[in-house]
C-alpha cells in the first residue's frame, strides 16, 4: 500500500461500513455512523469534500 485509503461498504438494508488503512500501520480501523447519508455517490462525495479525498465508485 503506497497511500491511505478508506473502502466504504454499502448495502440496502444496513448502516454503511467504513474500513480506514494508513500507510504504515497494521490491520484497519471500522468506521460505523448511522448518520451517513449513501443514498447517491454524490452524496458520498459531499460527505467527504472537506478532507479532499477522491471517491472512486467500485462495484461486484
């Protein structure tokens, strides 16, 4: 891993799920907040806008 990263894990019928890695440091931290709104990517994109963050949309 060459730089931080923050995967986020959405699902229909749950509270989102973020996973944080930092360069450098072993294992991950979860991240639950019932209040996140994930309705839309832009909706992600406006929640994380303050921190210049790029958000990247990957679906399975």
């Amino acid at each position: 891993m060459t730089e931080d990263v923050i995967y986020l894990y959405t699902y229909e019928s749950a509270v989102p799920v973020a996973i944080s890695f930092t360069v450098g440091e072993d294992g991950g931290v979860f991240i639950l907040y019932e209040g996140f709104n994930v309705d839309t990517e832009q909706d992600i994109k406006d929640f994380f806008e303050e921190f210049s963050v790029e958000v990247e949309t990957i679906t399975k």
